[in-house]
C-alpha cells in the first residue's frame, strides 16, 4: 500500500496505521523518532488525523508541528 507524507511516496504493510507511515517518513528522512508527538497530521481537506486511524483510509497525509 502507499501512502504520500509531505509530497514523499511511503510503501506501508497492509493494516498499518498513521504511526507506522510517520515512523517510516521520519528515519527516512534522517530525523529523531522524538519529533513523532510534536507533529500535527492533517489529511488533504485539512482535518487532523489521529495517529491511531488506519493508513488505507487515506492517499496523502500532511505534516506541520504543533503551535505550543
């Protein structure tokens, strides 16, 4: 299954959830697992996503920090 993150093509397992697709895009991109809170995930219509929902239910996710 793919998923885009940022413009990035993701290749997930079957099953896998929004976690799994941030866990891939962050070490591929060479930045701390620790980042994994700080993000805000929306999908293309601007709603936010929950780390938990299922990855198959969407094609392209975005990700922006969260305001403190």
């Amino acid at each position: 299954m793919k998923l885009k993150v940022n413009r990035t093509t993701i290749e997930l397992f079957e099953g896998a959830e929004i976690r799994h697709a941030l866990v891939t895009y962050l070490t591929r991109r060479r930045m701390s697992l620790k980042f994994l809170e700080q993000l805000e995930v929306r999908d293309v219509w601007g709603h936010e996503v929950d780390l938990d929902a299922p990855a198959s239910a969407f094609t392209q996710i975005r990700l922006t920090f969260k305001e403190q």
